[in-house]
C-alpha cells in the first residue's frame, strides 16, 4: 500500500471516532475522491475486523508448570557459567584452589 496521501495520517483517527463531527464528514467526502486513502481506508478497516474476530483469550496447549518444577527440582542450571548470574557463578573459596559454588558480595561492575 503507497500513502500518497497527507490525509493517510488521519484515518486511524477516524476509525477510533476521535475527529469531531465536522473534521469526519471531510474526510469521508476525501475519500471518495482520493485512492491512496481509499485503499488505506479499507485495509485500516480489515484489520480493524479480523482484529475483533480474534479470540479474546487463548489458553496454552499444555500445562507449562510441570516441566518448569522439574528442572528447578533438580537443580541443573544448562547454561553455561558465563550466562549465570554472576551471584552464582562458581569462585574459589578457599585453600587449596577448590570450586564451589557461593554467592557474590557484590554486584559485578
């Protein structure tokens, strides 16, 4: 679709029924003499429907939360070290150069 047209701006306007009474009815009269608003016009109000057909709600097409539980039950954490948090990404704590993993203090900067 080209907007050859200034008056493009305004239809969404005019589909919500924000212009006054006056600022409507020349529109309208624009668009039976101008193309470019003409096929604007008419996809704004073919979206404007397809939009209200759509359902309102869309539930899910399974339950989420089990699979979600269990990989927090289990504690595996896959990604690697670097995308971790840096709270809990694994520092040596202690002699002997040993790993295990312990909070930060702080944030790094």
């Amino acid at each position: 679709m080209t907007m050859d047209c200034a008056q493009t701006d305004r239809l969404q306007d005019l589909l919500d029924g924000d212009l006054d009474a006056a600022a409507a009815a020349a529109l309208k009269r624009h668009l039976g003499g101008c193309p470019a608003c003409a096929a604007a016009w008419a996809d704004l109000r073919r979206l404007r429907d397809g939009a209200a057909a759509l359902p309102g709600e869309i539930p899910p097409a399974h339950d989420l939360w089990p699979g979600i539980a269990a990989r927090l039950d289990d504690g595996a954490d896959a990604r690697p070290a670097a995308a971790r948090p840096a709270s809990i990404r694994p520092r040596c704590a202690g002699r002997g150069g040993r790993w295990r993993w312990r909070p930060c203090s702080r944030w790094p900067s």
